[in-house]
C-alpha cells in the first residue's frame, strides 16, 4: 500500500516524512489462537500534515497507533519515527525516543490529579529534566485557551478543560509527532469541536504533525488527509476529507462486516 | 451475600495476601506462645514430679517461722528427729540432706557453670550403704573431710578421673578435695548446665549448713502405709513450732504450682507482645478493606441498586473479613506450632536445657488462635463495612469514588486533638506525681490513641518536609510526595502501624540508657572502694575472706557487707553488719543529720526512708533482739540518704558478731594504695587464692555488668518488638501494591509519555520510604516523650537517674525506618515497572 494519490496534495506543505511504516505486521498469540491485527503495514506520515486513522472496532487502527507510537512491540517489518527505527529498541531507549519526540493525547484525558494543569503540561519535560520554553509554552497555553486556569487541579476543571490541558501537554515539548487515541471519546460535541480545532491549528500555525485515530467522522473531516483500515490493511486513503465523505466510506465497511 | 463475599475473597486473592500475612503472623505469635508455655510448664511439671517419686514426707524447717525470719528459735532438724523419724512404725527408710553453694574449677581453675547453678550436697548412704538418689558410675562415695564425688557431666566436661584432685569452693577459701567418686543424677541444676558435688554428710553440715542439722529430712513410707498416715506420724515427733512435715504429693503440687505461676508470667508477657502485633495488624486490615470497598464502590451501589439492604453489604464485607481471618488464623496456628516447637529445640541447643515432653497442642490453644484471628479481623472490618453500608445505590451510575468528606477530617481533627492534649496533660501531670503509674499509663494510651487520630492531618506537613531532598530526584520525587500526601488516612494508617513498634522500642531504649546511667553514677558517687569482691553466685562469703583481705599489704581499707536478721519491735529487720573504722573511707554517704563519726559500739547509722518510716532520729536508741535470741540496744548516730547500692540499718560487726553462729558475708569492699588497676586487681585475685568462684570487680566491671545485663534485656524486647515491626513492613508493602494497583492507568500515562522503568521505580519507592519515615519520626519522638516522662517517675525511686537520648540507636532507627520503606518497596515498585502500559492506558 502506498499513499501515491494524496502524496500531491500533501507535498505542497512539506515533503519530509515524520513517521512511516513498512510491511509493518503485529500478531496477537501463537498457534491456534493467533490474531493478525496488522498484516504488513506501509504508510507513511508527513510533517505538519494532520492524519486521522478511520476504522471499525477489531480493525486494527488502534494497534497501529500503538504500534507507531513505540507503546508496542512490532511482529514484523519495520516502524520508524523521523530517522530512527523502532524495532530493536531497547525499553530505555524508546521511552526516551516516546519522551523527547512524541506526544500523546488519550481518550481518558489521563491527567495528573496531584498535579495542577500547569504542572500536568510540563510533565514530559520535567520527566526529561528539561526547562519549558517560556514564550512556547505561553503561547499554547494561550492557543487552548487555558491562560485563568493553570493553578488549578484536574478536579476542579471541566472534561472539555481537562482534555485541552492534555492537547497542551502533547504541544508543549513540541516532539515531532503527537499520536491522539479517541481524544473526542469522552467529550461532548461542543468540547470536541474546540479540541478538534486546537489540534488542526496547532497543524497549520505550528507547524505540528498529528496522527489521531478516531471513529467519529466529524472528527475525522478536520484531518487533511484520512487513512482507512479494515482487518489489519490499509484499505482506503482520502485527501482533503469531509464527513460526509467519510460516513459514505465507513457506511461500506459497515455493510461488509454485517455480511462477513 | 455469602457467595458474592466469597467470590471476592477469591478474585482479590493478591490484593489479601498482605492481610493475610499481617494477621498469620499476629495469631503465629500467639499460639507459638501458647504451645511453648505448655510444652515446657508440662515438661517441668513432669519432672519435677519424678523428682518426689522417692520421697513421700518431708520434713523441712517451719517456712513461715525459719531461722532467718525468728530470730532466736530452737534449732530443727537434727539428728536425733532423723533417728525417730526412720524409726517410725510406717517409716521404711529416712534420709537427711544437705545443700548449698559449692564451686568446681575446671583443670584452668576457670569456674564450672554460671554460678547459679552450682550446688553442694552430702552422699547420704542408706541401709545398704549406698545414696539411691545418687547412683554411682565410678569409684566411691566420700567418707571423710578431703573426699567429693562430682555428677557425671561436670566431671566428663572437665575430664576429671577418680583420683584427680579438684579445686572448689564453697563460701571463700580454695579447697583442693580428692574425688572419690562419679555419680548419675537427674537433678534439675545439673542438667541446666550447673554442677553438684557431693560430701559426706558431715563435711557437708560443717561447709554448707549448721554441724549437726540437716536442710530437709526425707522419709520414705513402709509399704501399706500411705503418705497421709506417714504424715501424721511425723508430725508427733516434729519439735514444736521449728519443723513441718509434707507429704511428696504435696511438694509436687506446690511446685507445680509454682512452675505454673511462672509460665503463666512469661505467657502474659509473650501475649502481650503478640497483642501489640495483632494491635499493628488491624491497621492494615482496615486499610485494606477500606481500600477494597473504594474499589468496589460501583459494584456495591449496584448490589444496593439491585435491592441489596444496607446491612446486608456490610454483611458481605464482614463475611469476607471472616473468611480472611479463618484462613489466616488456621495457617497461623500451624506456624505457631512450628514456632513452639522451635523454641524447644532452640533452647536445648543454648544450653539450658528443657525436660524432654511431648509438643502440647491444647484444644484451648487452637480455640484461642482462632478466635483472636477472626475477633481481629472482622472487628478491624467494622468499620469499612459500615462505610460500604453507606455508599448509595447512584454511585453505580457515575465512577466518582466516595470520597470521604472535609468534614468528617474536621470532627476528626477535633478529636485526636482532645484526646492528644487530654493525653500529654495527663502524662506531664503524672511526672511530678510520686505515686503517678495508673495516670500515666492511662495518659500515654490517650496521647497515643490522640496521634493516631491526627496522623492525617500531620502527614501533610511532616511530608512536606522531606520535599527539599526529595527534589533532588526531580519528578519521581515530587509525584512520590504528592501520592504519600493523596489519601492521607490510608498514608497514616501505614505509618501509624510502623509507629507504634518504634515508639516502643524508643522509648525502652531511653529508658534502659537512663537507667544505666543513673545506676553508674549511684555506684561512683557513693562509693570510694576500688574493689568489691563477692561470690560468683550471689551467695554469702566465708568471713576468713574479709579477714584475708584486710591483713594484706597493699589494702588500705576494707569492709565487709554482713548481713543479719534482727527483730525490731515486732517486726523482722535487716542488719547490715560493716568494719565501722574504714566504712567512711569505702563509702560516700549523704547525711542529712549526724554521721559516721567512726561507728563504733552500740552506734548505727540508718537510711532516711527506714528512719521516716521508724521515726527515728539521731540519738535515738532502738531495742534489738539478736538472730541469737539475745536482747539489745542501738543508738542511731546518723541519717543518710540511702539508695540502691547501701540502705538499711549500718552498724559495726563488733556489736553483731558475738550473735552470729554462722557470719557470712554478702560483698567485701576494698579500697587500696594504687587506686584501681589490672596489676592491683590481679594481685587481689592471686592474694584469695585464684579462687575461680570469688569475683573481684571494680567499679567498671560493676557497671559493665549492670550495662550486660540491661542490654540482654533489651535485646530481648527488640526481638519481641520485631515482630510488630515486621507486621507494619507488611503494611507498607499492603499499601504500596494497592496504591499501584490503584494508580495503573496513571503509571501507564507516565511510561507513555517517556518516564522509564527505573522512573517508576524511584516514584514508588520514595512513597514508600516517605510513609515509612514519616511512621519513623512520629514513632522515635512519641518513644522520646514516654521515655522522658516514665523517666521522671524512676527518677523518684532511683535519686541518680539522668536523662540519656540515645543519638545512635535513634538514627540507628530511623535508618530502620528508611530500610522498612525501601524493603517494603521492592515487590510493589517492581510491579509498578512492569506494568503493561497498553493495558494500564486503555483501563478505564
């Protein structure tokens, strides 16, 4: 599978890939109760390009991201993220590579509660032992709209509050790709919206590479480009989607799994 | 109900284990005591019966009226009642014994035994000339002054042969004896590591007793005479008020008894140990169960929301206590067995040997266990199922845990501090008490009780403390904090449990430290003699010892201490016999009025309490009657402030020695020209003969003895604390895997998101040792204040007694403490590393 018909659009903003996978595969089991989850993989994610990963449940979407993200370990082929490749990594070296250049957004905001939304956004550079940007820092605070809000604790702010403090935190440390599980999940639409909307000017202004898997076609028409999975292979690549499109294209695999 | 409490005993197996542990060990800890206390009070009971199989009356001195406690009464068991007495018509046999002191040197001339146990006693041939409690192995019995016979295993541990000569001593002076003879013996001391020689029986009265009486005279019954009717017998013939007949059965049971009495103390002791572990251990299972409860809220509203009443959740919390706490008190019970058994076996292996018995598993022991197993368990339950009780049926609908209120903190804050302040009132009251014990007992279990209460809210700020240092491990310092500090009540269950070993164990060692002290400085400051020589086994000195000491050379002083019971008006005092003329030189005596002015003559100087208690005043003369039974009078020329060393009734031995048949001395004092030294000492040791069973001390071998002793002492109560202490590791260890488990999804986030292995690690065990520290200084600072204030209360019985905080074992603990929380860590903190991230993210 190769992603030749939206390589045009995407090269007009930049050419450089940010991550890619090759004949990547990841089996569940052995034997008997073997799982294929990805049957050799190849695709690529480009620098400031926002992606959204559209599948049914079991697709195997998630595992991807997972995958990709260096939170899971590859049965075969290869995963790469910038120039260095994942495979033979050792638990030490990839929780550095995860710290220094990825960022993560989950669908559980995953958040902190000892720590106060400020604390929560420099975590991974506090964990790298890292000083913060200032100016960067201030900026995205200000780009999620969290300025009154960084003394307080995860608690006391709303779920649509929390998640952006998490889109803050991914933002912070500006890594090179930021990987969102279902960032919308727990969120109501208007939440969703607002997070939706950071993410893709974080993609235009910023300059931020974003891969976000999602089910929700909405959230997926604020990708600039959508990738389809179905059991474990890219079945579909859209540019430029809408969510209508989108819909359309799900309704087909919805058909298709109803018969299989 | 039963079935679901059940289910979840078995799905939180792990999550119980710690539980389980904690209250195995507390029930361990006491069914090991039961079992040894009834393994050994049988054993004991079991042989000392066997020690009256051959005697069925016997006649000793009048107990209640001695010689010692009737100053002048007719003597008792002489010859001639031994005579009558084995002539009796239902007598077959009568045997007259003899025992006291006696030392055996070893070919080194070092002493054999410890001194305790080392007895003298006389070969009582019978009718067919042979002593049936003394079977010969070798040679012969002795027959005259110069001949012993020694128990087997003193004379094969020394590898004396018959023929050899032996060195002992009986009250001084080295005697050197041919042994005639070898013996088997089943007594007591002897198989307790102590020796027994034996004389004839006349040696023996002249060396251990009076010439002419024996110490108990034994009578064995004619067959068809029964020991009640041999009793009776007796009885006629005993001379008027000085003896009395028992029956063996009798002496048995007495002593039975008596082993019993004995046991029974050394069991409340041991209990109360295990008390305080099984008290440690309903921490845990209270935070364990609270705990479990908050994880299961859902689950519980549902079974609420399904129709489940109120009391029935918290009947199926209190099932699940119940089912924890049987399975916890059977395996607890096995390990208890296996520790009685061990203690037997580990006694015999140091020495003091143990009669042979079968292990003694009484149904009581295994009822007791139970019971306090599952009491413990389900009583530290109540709580959290009451609290279970209260969760309503909508918290099924959203995850909010139920989440204790500020205001329940408040009440409780308001509590632990009336009952803090209650505490520490009644405890510094009590200190300026003479007589303040039960108040401040009764304040230490308020303070006690009020800290406990207040932990949580003294966790933030303690905790806060250790921030700066923990801020040099960047952020697995700064979470591990802020976890410690999360749920405050969990965090001060955890080290509350931790306190309570370490406040015990501090305030004991402040107290022993202090004492020592106190009992240093009261043998330096009130006494000048260089030396102090006494029996190795506390038993009275020959006076030729004295006499010795005083004719040799370098000596410049010296003074016997004798001791001699006396009747005053109607009651029976202690005179304490000295050399009045260099008393003064020996001693450093504070006189509150008078003063030795020589003591000479009629004169004597008293303590201050005995005067008060007499009112007695300088020049006041006092009527004495004599241990002779001679009347007399006594001026008292002194009142002094007595203490632990020298108090009583002082007068010169020239006044008592006239009244006394057989003086004896309890300690010599001696002062001489060079002062304390090895060469001075050594000369002293070489003057007495080498005499292995005299000990010369000076004032440091005095209070290192002293200093022994307590140690050993201490020692003892550190292991038995250990046991709480190991109890409360548990509990760190319970919290921490449950904290873990808790937080899996949070853990999985900082993995993600680059915070590696070793990351983690650190974050769980810096919580570990901040709770473990924090139950540390809460612990020794709480053990400093109940060791200063119990201080105050010894310092009105013992004058010297002076404050010593014990810096190093202090830090010693503290870094205990340290260790607890970093040994408690390593499994949980593991865990914690090896969390699956994936899973860990996607749990909701």
């Amino acid at each position: 599978m190769t992603t030749t018909h939206s390589g045009v659009s995407t090269a007009t903003r930049a050419t450089a890939v940010a991550a890619r996978a090759t004949d990547l595969t990841k089996v569940y089991g052995q034997g008997e109760t073997q799982v294929v989850a990805l049957d050799a993989v190849s695709v690529d994610f480009r620098q400031a390009q926002f992606t959204a990963i559209m599948g049914p449940s079991g697709s195997g979407k998630s595992t991807l991201m997972h995958c990709m993200a260096g939170l899971d370990a590859i049965s075969g082929g290869s995963a790469r993220i910038g120039d260095i490749e994942l495979t033979g990594l050792k638990d030490k070296k990839l929780t550095q590579l995860r710290r220094d250049k990825i960022g993560f957004i989950f669908q559980a905001f995953n958040l902190l509660p000892t720590l106060t939304a400020l604390e929560n956004i420099t975590l991974p550079m506090d964990i790298a032992g890292r000083k913060p940007d200032r100016a960067w820092l201030d900026r995205v605070v200000e780009t999620v709209g969290l300025a009154g809000r960084l003394k307080h604790r995860p608690s006391q702010l709303s779920g649509g509050q929390q998640q952006r403090v998490a889109v803050a935190r991914a933002l912070a440390s500006r890594p090179e790709i930021i990987f969102a599980d279902e960032p919308t999940g727990n969120l109501d639409s208007r939440s969703g919206a607002e997070v939706l909307g950071f993410l893709r000017n974080s993609v235009r202004e910023l300059g931020q590479t974003v891969v976000m898997v999602t089910h929700d076609p909405v959230a997926a028409s604020y990708a600039d480009r959508v990738v389809f999975l179905a059991d474990g292979r890219i079945v579909d690549d859209m540019p430029d989607p809408t969510a209508d499109l989108v819909l359309e294209r799900m309704k087909g695999f919805d058909a298709k799994g109803r018969t299989s | 109900m039963f079935r679901t409490a059940l289910r979840n005993v078995l799905a939180h197996k792990a999550r119980l284990l710690m539980t389980t542990l904690a209250v195995m060990l507390g029930v361990a800890f006491v069914s090991g005591t039961l079992v040894f206390t009834s393994t050994i009070s049988d054993a004991f009971q079991a042989s000392s019966q066997k020690g009256y199989d051959s005697v069925d009356v016997a006649i000793q001195p009048h107990r209640s009226d001695s010689a010692a406690g009737n100053p002048g009464a007719a003597p008792g068991l002489d010859h001639k009642l031994l005579d009558k007495a084995g002539k009796l018509p239902g007598a077959a046999s009568a045997t007259g014994s003899v025992s006291g002191f006696t030392a055996v040197a070893d070919k080194h001339g070092k002493l054999i035994g410890d001194g305790f146990s080392t007895l003298g006693g006389n070969y009582y041939p019978g009718a067919d000339g042979k002593d049936a409690r003394y079977p010969l192995r070798d040679g012969a019995a002795p027959q005259r002054a110069g001949e012993i016979a020694l128990d087997a295993k003193t004379a094969d541990r020394a590898g004396y042969r018959v023929g050899d000569t032996v060195r002992i001593s009986v009250d001084g002076p080295v005697r050197k004896e041919k042994l005639t003879g070898i013996f088997t013996t089943d007594d007591g001391a002897v198989s307790a590591g102590g020796s027994l020689a034996l004389f004839d029986t006349a040696t023996a009265q002249q060396l251990l007793g009076t010439p002419g009486e024996f110490d108990e005279i034994d009578v064995r019954a004619a067959p068809g005479t029964s020991q009640q009717a041999l009793k009776t017998a007796v009885d006629a013939i005993l001379p008027h008020n000085a003896a009395e007949a028992t029956t063996g059965r009798q002496l048995a049971d007495d002593q039975a008894k008596q082993i019993a009495q004995g046991m029974d103390g050394m069991k409340t002791g041991l209990l109360a140990f295990a008390g305080i572990a099984l008290f440690v251990g309903i921490f845990i299972i209270a935070n364990t169960f609270t705990m479990l409860v908050a994880q299961r809220t859902k689950e519980l509203a549902l079974l609420r929301a399904v129709g489940a009443s109120r009391r029935q959740v918290t009947r199926s919390v209190l099932i699940e206590a119940v089912v924890v706490g049987a399975v916890a008190a059977v395996a607890g019970l096995a390990a208890g067995i296996g520790i009685g058994a061990g203690l037997r076996a580990l006694m015999n292996g140091t020495g003091a040997t143990v009669p042979d018995g079968p292990l003694v598993i009484s149904p009581s022991t295994v009822l007791t266990s139970l019971v306090v197993g599952i009491v413990v368990t389900v009583l530290a339950a109540w709580l959290p199922g009451r609290r279970a009780a209260k969760i309503p049926p909508v918290a099924a609908m959203n995850s909010v845990h139920a989440a204790a209120t500020t205001k329940s903190l408040v009440v409780r804050n308001t509590l632990g501090a009336l009952f803090a302040g209650a505490g520490a009132a009644a405890v510094l009251a009590a200190t300026g008490m003479d007589d303040g014990k039960a108040l401040m007992g009764l304040g230490a279990v308020l303070l006690l009780i009020g800290v406990f209460i207040l932990t949580p809210l003294l966790s933030r700020p303690l905790i806060a403390l250790a921030s700066p240092v923990l801020r040099m491990f960047g952020i697995s310092g700064k979470l591990a904090r802020q976890n410690a500090v999360r749920n405050p009540r969990r965090t001060a269950a955890t080290a509350s449990a931790l306190m309570v070993g370490l406040t015990l164990i501090t305030g004991l060692t402040v107290i022993a430290g202090s004492v020592q002290k106190g009992i240093d400085k009261m043998a330096t400051d009130s006494l000048k003699a260089d030396y102090i020589v006494s029996m190795a086994g506390m038993t009275p000195l020959s006076p030729d010892v004295a006499k010795k000491i005083g004719s040799l050379d370098e000596v410049t002083a010296s003074s016997p201490l004798r001791n001699s019971p006396a009747r005053i008006g109607s009651v029976t005092e202690y005179l304490t016999g000295v050399n009045g003329k260099d008393f003064g030189a020996l001693t450093r005596l504070d006189f509150t009025s008078g003063g030795l002015n020589g003591l000479r003559g009629d004169a004597a100087v008293v303590d201050a309490d005995t005067a008060k208690e007499k009112g007695w005043r300088v020049g006041s003369h006092v009527p004495v009657t004599f241990e002779d039974g001679k009347k007399g009078a006594l001026t008292v020329s002194g009142v002094y402030e007595g203490n632990e060393m020298i108090k009583g009734i002082i007068l010169d031995n020239g006044v008592l020695a006239p009244h006394q048949k057989h003086a004896a001395d309890m300690q010599v004092m001696v002062k001489t020209q060079a002062g304390v030294s090895d060469a001075g000492k050594d000369s002293l040791v070489k003057a007495l003969g080498d005499n292995p069973a005299i000990a010369v001390q000076d004032k440091k071998d005095v209070s290192d003895g002293i200093a022994q002793m307590i140690n050993l002492m201490l020692n003892m109560l550190y292991g038995l604390l250990a046991m709480a202490v190991i109890v409360a590791v548990l509990g760190v260890v319970n919290t921490l895997a449950m904290s873990v488990f808790e937080r899996s999804q949070e853990i999985g986030m900082l993995r993600a998101i680059g915070l590696d292995r070793s990351g983690i690690k650190r974050m769980v065990r810096l919580e570990s040792l901040v709770i473990s520290l924090f139950g540390g200084v809460l612990g020794i600072g709480l053990g400093v204040f109940f060791g200063w204030a119990a201080g105050e209360l010894i310092a009105g019985s013992l004058g010297t007694y002076e404050l010593v905080l014990p810096w190093g074992r202090m830090g010693l603990f503290l870094a205990l403490a340290a260790l607890v929380g970093v040994l408690a860590a390593l499994w949980p903190a593991r865990r914690a590393a090896k969390l699956n991230m994936l899973a860990a993210i996607k749990a909701e």
